[in-house]
C-alpha cells in the first residue's frame, strides 16, 4: 500500500514538472509540438507527451 501511494505521488510530481516546463514554453514552440496551450494539462494526462 504505502508503494502505490509512493508510485502515484512519483507520478503526480512528475505530471506536474511536465506541464510547468510545457507552460514555460511560448506559444510557438508548443504549435511546433502540436499542442495548444489550453491543451497542456490534458495532453501531459491523457499520454500525449
């Protein structure tokens, strides 16, 4: 139980430092990856990037 806990939250933080370096991005450099910046959070969810 606490591994899952521990592997989830790993997971969490990680998500999370991706969609701050994706949202440090300008909106150019996201087209060129095919993303939107409205996008962000679903495309780092869902297993875009």
């Amino acid at each position: 139980m606490i591994n899952e806990l521990a592997s989830r939250f790993r997971n969490f933080r990680n998500r999370q430092r991706v969609i701050n370096e994706l949202s440090s991005l300008d909106d150019r450099q996201l087209a060129d990856i095919g993303v939107s910046r409205g996008d962000i959070r679903r495309a780092v969810s869902f297993g875009r990037i």
